[in-house]
C-alpha cells in the first residue's frame, strides 16, 4: 500500500514539532517552562460574550447545521465593524463570508483559486499558512524577502520580472506575524496599484488589527478600488481573546468569496450557531474589553524590552500584534534559531519560536510571544540572564538597557 502521499511530500519538517517535544520532555521532567513560543492567548473571553454563548446554547432550535456563509446577523455585525472601523461599506451576502477562523479561511481560499502550476507572491518571514496553504493546494510559492514593507513590495517588483509563469496572487499580513511590523493606508495604495498592474489577486491578512500600540491599523479596503482584486482576512481569536472559538471572517472582493463559499459549501456546514451568536454579542457590544486587552499586551511588551534587554537580549519595541522578534543575541548567531531556541529550553527553561519556522529569511530571529503575564515574563528574563552570563554576555544596567 502506498503511504508517500503527494501533498505530505510537499511539506517540509515542522519546524516548530521538535521544539514542543523538547519542551514536553522537559515538563515531564518536572520543570518550569515559561512557554512564550506559540501565539495562543491566555486572557479570558469577556464576560458577556462567553454569557450570550451559554443563552443561545440552552435554546432548543440552534443544534442543527448552521449555514456555511456565517448566519446573517453575523455578517450583519461584521459590515457594521467595518463600517465603524474603518468607514468600509460592505454587502453582507456578496461580500462577508464566516470562517472557523482566519486559517481555515485563508486555507480553503488557497484550495479555490490555485491549482499546480500557478505561482503566489508570499512574504517571508510570514506565518506559515500564507506559503503552505498554496503548497498544500498544489501551487507554486515565490517566497519574497520581507524585511519591512517598503522592502517587501520593492522586492515584489523584482519577483514579478522574473516569475514564470506570471504569478495570480500575493499575500500581505499587517501588522505582521511573526515581525510584528505595521503598515499605513500608503503602503496599500501602493500594493493595490501594483497587484492591478500585474493582475494580481491580493490576500491581507489582518488577524491582529486590534493589537496596537500606536496608531490605530488600517484596512486595505479602505482604498479605493481594492475590493475589485483583494480580500481580507480577520479572526476573533486574538481581538476577543476567542482563539479555541475558530471564529473569523473574510470581507471584500466579491469574486473571491464567492469561490470560497463554493469550497465550504462541499467541506463544512458552518461553526455552531451558540458561537456565532455570541460572536456577534462581541462585535456589537462594549468594546471596553478590546482596549483592555490592548493595555495588557501594551504592559507585557514594556516589561518584555525592558527586563530582556537588562539580561543583555536588545528586543526591538513592537507597534502592533502580541509578538516581538527578536534577532538573536550575538554570540548566538551561528547556531541558527531552531538550535538556539532548543539551548534557550534545555539551560533557561523559555520557550521561544524558531525564527526559521516562518521562512528561510526569519532564521537570525526568534518570535517570542506575549502570553505570559508580567511577573512570569520577569522570570524569563531572570532565567535568560544566568544563561547569558553562563555564556559570556555582561548583564546591561538599567540605563543602558533604556536608552538602547
């Protein structure tokens, strides 16, 4: 019997597997591990959303299949958002669809519009989807240097002159996964002008729009002319504190929710209804709780910089999303991410994401998350500290540390 399936041939090792078996074997052990790897959060949903769960659950009509599209008071709700968010007009039945969360979304939009032979534009470093979803769908990846995304869209420009055949999609994810780095309506503008320019579909992905420190992140939709080729990609998860919940959405161009409604309308019946109900109780309601989790990560990523860079680790102030990404420390640098996050494991017992599992160009970095509260990200520092100084690096004074 044969067991070399094509598509599993296609992906690579997960990068991220053999740091959570090393970090399984350590627990079994009995030790400590302060786990800042995997971007999952640890905040509670808001109150009243988990309550309108509980209603909506005890009623006894809303057991049986929902509609794949998302129930229409959702869609409703998530117009409404964008309406108030970023004075976006949609239609709710040509252009909203519900996902079970932004990465089923992205994944069955890659099954819809890809087949072997078409190539996609995808940054790299990106989180891992935006590559493998297309992978798995039997495309072609080009994978594009993304330092910034003002380099990112120049090196798109080089791509595309050498491309063969002609790429049919690019993705864009801001503020980034895993390099938390933000963009403005600008950039957007220019990516709509050139993804026009080559016919490009464009796929955003903006999982953590609600996740920032400075200004406020923009839409790609709110640039004119872009529901005509891009789709957005936006999740509960993060916002809500909802992750477990798989509840998302994709908004815009309606050609490409159209054929991702056709893909889910053979694979899923829609997410229990109790969930959407309640999903649409956190779009409609307070949004205190949005601005509370925002100060959370805000504070976490403070006491991040600051105690790591006191440990002698330099951390780059992200402006947006729950992750930092770190480049890693000097006398480190060789070992490459993966053996280093392991050594990070195994001597301070942190737990830190292979910069190399988002791509070739992530591998001088690691993600670190901002999963644990204060005082547990003020004993990963201790705990990085005593592993530096075991390997040579001086401890940096307050001061220093600060004005780095």
């Amino acid at each position: 019997m044969n067991t070399d399936f094509h598509k599993i041939r296609r992906l690579p090792p997960y990068v991220f597997e053999q740091v959570n078996r090393a970090k399984a074997t350590l627990r079994a052990e009995g030790a400590d591990i302060i786990d800042l790897g995997m971007g999952n959060p640890d905040l509670p949903t808001p109150t009243h959303i988990v309550d309108k769960l509980v209603e909506t659950a005890r009623k006894p009509d809303v057991n049986g299949y929902s509609a794949s599209r998302g129930i229409p008071g959702l869609r409703r709700a998530v117009t409404d958002y964008y309406k108030r968010r970023f004075d976006v007009k949609l239609d709710k039945n040509k252009e909203v669809i519900v996902t079970l969360g932004s990465k089923e979304g992205f994944a069955n939009l890659a099954q819809a519009i890809s087949a072997p032979g078409d190539v996609i534009l995808s940054p790299d470093p990106s989180y891992p989807l935006h590559s493998f979803g297309f992978i798995i769908a039997g495309a072609s990846i080009r994978a594009v240097p993304a330092p910034s995304p003002e380099q990112y869209l120049r090196n798109l420009e080089k791509a595309v002159k050498h491309c063969v055949p002609p790429p049919t999609a690019m993705v864009l994810c801001y503020p980034s996964n895993p390099t938390a780095d933000v963009c403005d309506l600008e950039f957007y503008k220019d990516a709509v002008k050139f993804a026009k320019k080559h016919d490009l579909w464009i796929l955003s992905d903006l999982a953590y729009n609600e996740i920032y420190f400075e200004e406020p992140t923009p839409s790609i939709l709110q640039v004119d002319g872009a529901k005509d080729i891009a789709v957005e990609f936006t999740t509960m998860s993060k916002t809500y504190s909802m992750a477990g919940w798989r509840m998302g959405f994709v908004a815009g161009n309606e050609t490409l929710i159209a054929a991702l409604a056709r893909v889910k309308s053979y694979l899923d019946y829609g997410a229990y209804t109790p969930i959407q109900v309640a999903a649409v109780a956190a779009l409609d309601g307070p949004q205190d709780c949005v601005e509370e989790f925002r100060q959370i990560y805000k504070q976490r990523r403070d006491v991040l910089v600051e105690s790591f860079g006191r440990a002698g680790w330099n951390i780059p102030s992200p402006k947006a999303s729950m992750f930092a990404w770190a480049p890693i420390p000097e006398p480190f640098k060789e070992l490459g991410s993966l053996e280093f996050s392991l050594m990070l494991m195994n001597e301070a017992h942190v737990a830190v994401a292979p910069g190399a599992g988002f791509g070739e160009h992530g591998d001088g970095h690691v993600r670190i998350a901002l999963v644990e509260n204060e005082q547990r990200i003020r004993q990963a520092a201790r705990n990085i500290r005593k592993f530096m100084t075991k390997h040579g690096v001086k401890e940096v004074k307050p001061e220093t540390a600060a004005a780095e």
